[in-house]
C-alpha cells in the first residue's frame, strides 16, 4: 500500500533530478489529468510528472521502484478506452514534453521521434521529402505517436497501409529497472522473439517508450474516393465483401448507417445521401492511372452490388468534404446527445450484417439509441452509443449495450477491440475473449518485464479474480473504485 | 541429466496413447533427423516421434514434461539454421503427418491448416478459389507451414506480401503442459498482449503449432519481371533505393551479382546477363493496366540509373525462367562447389554496396569464394559461402567468414537474420545484436512459456555463460558437442 509518506519520499528523491515546474501535485494542477478520453472513467492522480528527457523518465522510474509507487504513462490523453486513466496510488507520468523529431531519413524512408510527438506532425515534417506517415486516428491533429504506439492505434486508411504495429520498426523503451531496451530494427525480420509486436499496444504494461523508428511512405500522386449510397446495410456489407474479392486493397473503405449519416450531415454537410440505408466511402490512391483503374473497377463492383447512387470526388476539395462527415462523426454524436459511448469491437466482415440488426434490437433492448460507423474494410465497429450521464440508469445502460455488443463481436469470431485498446473499459470482456490458460500466459509475460507490477496496474489482464467477479464491479457517478484485487 | 532410463519409462507411458508406427528409436530410422537444412551441425535423437493427432502431441507434451525430457518440434526439415536440429538427450517431434487443409473459407479469404501441410499446398488447395498464399520460401514445394511459422520465413515475394508474420492470423498452439491455447484472430488487431507475432518465428521454444489460420490473396491477373543489368553493384543498390523512393513495392525485387549469375547460368539457362556485375529481377503483379503501368515506371528509374541491358518478361514461361534462375541459386551452389553455407543477413539498403564490397575483402580474408543473391528490396542478403568440408580448416574458415559477415550486418544497423532464424547457427551473434538487458527480456519470456526449459532448449537465445565463453564453442567434424551450460 502506497502512503502519503512514501509520496513526499519520491517528490526529495526526485528533488535535484526532475525540474520543480515538471511535478504537479496542486489539485487544480492535477485535476486535468483525471481521465482519457473515456471520461466516463475518472481518477484523480496524487502527482503527475512531465518529464523533460529520458534521463528524467529513468529517474522517475527507478524511484518509482524502489518506493514501490505504480506509473501510468500518458500521451496526448486522446486515448478512448482509459487506458491512461490514473493509479489512485500512482504516479502518472505524462509524455508530452519529449516531442522531438529527432531526425528523418528520406533515403531508407523512417524518422526517428520521440513518444510526445503528435501523429500529423510526422507527416508534416516528413512532407518536405514528399513522405508521410500513414495510420491516421480520427485524433491525428492532437495524439501522439507514443500514445499511438501505446494502443496500436488505426485509422481509415489502416486497410491498406496497415495499423501501427506495421509501421513502427523499433522503439528505445525504460524499463521498470531503469535500463534501456530496444526492440524491432530496420530490417524486415528481427532475429530472435518479435517483442516489438507485443509492445506495440501493450498500453504502458511493458515499459515506457522512449523514442521510436518509424515507416515513412511516399506521398500519393493522387487520390478519390467514391461515395455509394445502398438500400440496406446488408447490400452495403456485400459490396464490401464484393471489394475484397475482387483483390482490390482500397486506401479506405468506410460503412455509416442512415442514423450515423443524419446525425453527421446537418453539423458537416458532407452532402451524404440521407435516403441510404448505408453509404460506403471507398478511397483509392496512387498514380494516376492506377487511381483511375481502380475507381473503375470499384464503381462497377458497388453498381453489381446495387448501389442506388455512385458519386466520385472530383476535387481535392470534394475528397476532404467527404471524409469529414466521417471523422467528425464524434463530435457529431456529441451534438445530437448530452453523451455518447464509443465502442470498438471487431468481427469477420461475413457477420457485418447480423451483427449490426442485433444492435438494432439492443437499442429496444436498453432503451438507448445507436448510430453505426464501421471501418467496414477491415471488420472494425465504432457502435456510438448515445445517452445522458444525468439521466438515471443510462451510464448503467450504456455500460450493458457497450458490453453487450463487445460480447457478440466474440461470439461470431471476433474481438473486444480493434484499434482504441483495452485499457480498464474492456477488461470484463477480456474475460470472455480468453481462456484461462491464455490470460495466465498474457500474465507471465507481464511479469517477465514488469516482476513488481508497478506499470500500468490492473488494466488489459483481468486477474482470475477479477473475471471471477464480473458483473459486479462498482462504478459509480464516473468515479470508479478500485477492488482489493491481488497486484500481478 | 535425461538417462536411458527416462526413455524407457517415456515410452511405455507412450505406449497405450501413440501408435508404434509413430515411434522411431532404431539408428536406420532415427538417422534421416539428425540434422535439418543446415546439414553443417548433426545430433543423433535418442527417438523421433510422428504424431498423428493433436491428442497425440498432448500425449507426448505431457509425458516429456513429467520426465523432464527436452523437444525439439520439426517440420519437413528444410530449415536453414538448425532449428530444427535434434537435442542429444530429447525427443525429435515431427509434425509431417498432421498435413490436413482443415478449411478454405474464399469468402474471408483464409484456410485453417495443420502444421505438416506444405507451403505450396495451401495455394495449390485455394486455386480453385482464385486466391493463393503469398510467401513463398524457395523451398516451398516442401517446406512445411508450421516449420515456416516457427522460422517467420520470407521469399521473393515478401517485400510486397510480408513475411510469414504478416500472413498468419491465428495459432492454436499446445503449450509445454498439454494445455491448448490460440492466440492472433481474424481480427485485424488482437486485444491484450499481442503474443501472435512473438510465437511466429519462436523457432519451437514457446509451444507446439498444431493448427494455423492463414491469410489467402487473390491470385494477380497478371504478372510480369523486368531482367535488368547493370555495370557495378552500386548502380544496382542505387536502383533498388531509386524503385522504393518513386513509391513503387515491386511483387519482388531481386539482386544477384557476377559470381552468382555465373554460378547459376550454366545450370539453368535463365539468359542472364553474364557481362553485367550485378542484375536485377524486378516483378509486378496486379491487373493488366497496373502491370503495363509499373513496369514503364520501374524501366524508366532502371534507365535512368545506368541499366546497360533491360529486358521484360513476354510470356508466363518466360518470367518463370528468370525467376529459375534465383531459385535455384542454392542447388546451382551445390553444383559448383562440394559445400555451401547459406548465410542470411539483413541490412539497411542503403549499405549495400559497403556490405558487398566489404565481403569480397573478406574472401581474400578467409580464402573462400562468395556468390550474393540478395532480396535487395527487403535488405535481405543471402551470401554463399563455396567451401569444402574435406579440406583441412575450411568448415572452420566457412564459420568465420559467416560470422564476421553476420556482424557486419549488425555493424551496419542491420540485423543477423531476415527470415531463415536463429536456430543453432547465428546463436553467439545474438550476443553481438543484443545487450544483456535485451537477452534477459527474450529469456523472461522464454521462461513465461516454458518454465521447465524443455522447449527447443538450447537454441536462439544465448545464455550469459554463452556469451561470455563466444569464441571457445566446440564443432568436430560436423558434430556439435553440447557444452555443459545452465538451462534457461
């Protein structure tokens, strides 16, 4: 148990190495570090340290260590599934401050950053060599790619270029000892066990990052995206499927169900068709002609697949306009109600269809409204689920629906999360995605980097004894208690 | 230590649960799996066991783990690193007979396998699906998928496909106590610890495969190889870079210099270009527009980089040819020399020229020949090392100049394996590629899968006590001797 006295231990061990303007620990100060971008879940942390360098990120670890004080890592604070949300009894260690592009190599394509910097900015800084940085969350402007790395983040354009975890090639992590670790490398293969891949999305668990290698790619000449209006989501999931067989890999391939595209268009006026039951937005890019094929090759696919309206970007302008119904579909959500509840599930693109009339009776079920958008090309869903914290029983409703969805994303063969990560939102469904022994494996490798549990506690890997306990975990008014479950 | 006894019990334990078909302990029997590809380091097994049945694995799981007797899984044996190379004093568990295509699913595009079904099987199973496996080892007419997963093999299409890891999207896996767990999903991401990326290429050492679901692709309407020649192998690396800057991924993308085309030419009869000091394969594959488009693209920064010779590939038999040449690298080596050592390093492409030259000093160095064929687009160098065994010192001088280019590699940012792992072979150069801190992460996790040390034991992963004693390791004439070293 960690006391008040070991707190004031930490802040005079860390008197002469951390920089007194970098330690917060006035509640006003600290106060906007409560929570993610799951505000559903808050915490108020009893210091936050924004560490200027990694000499000081090892410095707060092994103090942390040795005073046996947990740490939770932050990046931006866009993450959506509180993951960053804080220890009651820890240390959050905010990255923001290490935000260097320490350098860019535009002959083997990469740049070197470090945790802080925000995702767009490696693409603006890489533009000048006409590269960019691919995975694009919805949050670009402000997340960061330690926050990124962090949840293996996504984005539209991850069916083609692929998730983070396919475009970080290293990454230099402080371990809980206080070493430096490095993993991944240039090459395609990296010898010996590929640990990169666990750390990226290993959500603070493993270590804290404290520079990454990352995949730059050549700036398309061109790119357009069609927009195709179909009568029924069904339809709408054919033609997706229809796409993919036909071997073509579009740059996007995005699904909004006709309540996710009124709930955008009166805020954006992306000029969708309000009619649809479903409309798609499938982009391709590359040269010219390949653009050109390409468009061709998809109008014809949708046409087959009873599209009752094709419309193709013919501008820059009119591509962007497209996109932004799409990626403002958030905040669009929190135009239309006082709350909203995003979720993240995935499932094989087959069940796309029975799984999203399911939550068409869910709605009835808990009496709360859903709108649907789906980066259909890869079977990931973002259910919005919208509802009013001040309205009796609807966090509680909305908490059910979100699990519930989750649950049936497992049962047809899917997963929990697709690309917001598993933080403490998802941890009860980690219980149903897995089995014993393989929790019990995720647990052994944790204790392989972390022996103390001190980073990130009680988040991802539920215990036994939490999945145990399922179904009775105590939230309240926002404000979650913390059971005495047994630290890993 | 593991006594005559332990086998015995072992088998009388086995023999109610294994048929005595599966069970080879005769000398003439055993022979045949003394030694994987990499026929350089040879080990009697004590026994060899062919299951039939994953039932069958859990038997044999089970009861070695309660004799305390080490496994090493195999494949078809083609393995170039010794991975598969028997333990003096554990059992050879070969997976050929579990070679069952368990489903093809053309709608999601995957096929559920069972670890002895050979690489090129599983297309051949999905042509009538239009679809195929993309990586394609050389050996793919016999290698296995299990072995391929446990090596994360590459091939000449993987810098546009990837790699096994990329290709491979769920393992069931019986753990080291019989249990049966599955991680990766079809999912595009997987919730918690991605532990899927670290089993592909574990090389056997955190659990047995006994089911696989992988990734299928639509077969390409068309493809086409640009055969391209050029005065020094700068100006063909300086290609190579010039190919990836314009944002063009060629379906692959091939260096081979003077020494190997020379080598190869006369055995078959490609139509190389034997003036030329370095030639480049240059394939694209796609839709009839896409092809004609990438190949006038990729011909342009050929020409424009000094090719003194371009030829295209006019018809399917005609590509097939250029590529026999490649493929046969390794038999034509075979042809020309009483031994070869394959070596398999990777490097960032832009050292390639300082790498190659740096290996033809070394050839003065160490008095052997050395012919390069390079998976130039990935960075993947596979220098042949011409030896013979029977002439006094030239296994050992093999050795060495494998070594010292190995850490050439490393030297260079690059690492000491792309896709043919670690095995037996690159073992003491982990210690080059790797910090203690790092090794001690790889051992944690061995360690989180296989407490009991009984997995593949031995292999990979160096011990400190390896480390330190690099240098001294004992090989007599093709038989390695196993120094008395801690278990991890």
């Amino acid at each position: 148990m960690v006391t008040a006295a070991d707190f004031n231990a930490l802040l005079q061990r860390l008197a002469g190495q951390i920089p007194a303007h970098c330690i917060l620990t006035r509640e006003e100060d600290t106060r906007p570090y409560e929570c993610d971008g799951l505000s559903l879940y808050r915490s108020l942390p009893p210091v936050v340290i924004l560490p200027e360098s990694e000499e000081q990120v090892i410095a707060v670890v092994r103090a942390c260590k040795a005073l046996n004080i947990p740490i939770v890592a932050r990046g931006a604070g866009t993450g959506l599934s509180g993951g960053a949300m804080p220890h009651p009894r820890g240390v959050l260690l905010g990255l923001a401050k290490l935000n260097r592009i320490v350098s860019i190599d535009p002959e083997s394509a990469t740049a070197v950053v470090e945790p802080g910097v925000r995702n767009l900015a490696i693409s603006e800084a890489a533009a000048a060599h006409g590269l960019y940085y691919a995975p694009d969350p919805s949050s670009q402007i402000a997340c960061s790619i330690g926050g990124n790395i962090a949840e293996n983040s996504g984005g539209v354009h991850c069916l083609k270029y692929g998730l983070t975890v396919h475009n970080v090639l290293r990454v230099r992590v402080v371990t809980i000892d206080g070493d430096i670790v490095e993993f991944g490398s240039e090459a395609p293969d990296s010898p010996g066990l590929d640990l990169l891949a666990a750390y990226i999305g290993s959500e603070g668990m493993l270590g804290i990052v404290t520079q990454a290698t990352v995949k730059l790619i050549p700036s398309p000449a061109c790119a357009r995206v069609i927009m195709a209006s179909f009568p029924s989501v069904e339809a709408a999931g054919d033609a997706v499927a229809n796409v993919i067989a036909e071997g073509i890999v579009p740059a996007g391939l995005e699904m909004m169900d006709k309540r996710a595209t009124h709930m955008v268009e009166p805020f954006v006026n992306a000029g969708y068709d309000l009619e649809a039951e479903a409309i798609l937005l499938c982009e391709s890019d590359g040269t010219l002609e390949e653009v050109e094929d390409e468009i061709r090759r998809m109008n014809d696919v949708f046409a087959k697949a009873g599209a009752t309206r094709l419309q193709v970007s013919n501008s820059e302008e009119e591509r962007l306009r497209f996109w932004a119904g799409r990626k403002n579909a958030f905040p669009a959500a929190g135009r239309v109600s006082p709350d909203y509840y995003c979720m993240d599930g995935t499932i094989p693109r087959r069940h796309l269809a029975r799984v999203l009339n399911a939550i068409v009776d869910m709605e009835e079920e808990y009496g709360l409204r859903c709108a649907n958008v789906f980066h259909a090309g890869d079977g990931n869903l973002h259910p919005l689920i919208l509802f009013d914290a001040n309205a009796p029983g609807e966090i509680e409703r909305a908490e059910q629906f979100g699990a519930a969805i989750l649950e049936l994303c497992v049962e047809v063969g899917g997963t929990v999360t697709g690309e917001h990560g598993v933080g403490i939102e998802k941890i009860n469904q980690m219980c149903v995605q897995f089995s014993r022994q393989e929790l019990d494996f995720f647990l052994a490798f944790k204790r392989g980097f972390d022996p103390y549990g001190l980073l990130n506690p009680e988040k991802v890997i539920p215990t036994l004894a939490r999945c145990a306990e399922y179904g009775r975990m105590h939230v309240h008014a926002g404000e979650l208690r913390f059971p005495d479950i047994p630290r890993f």
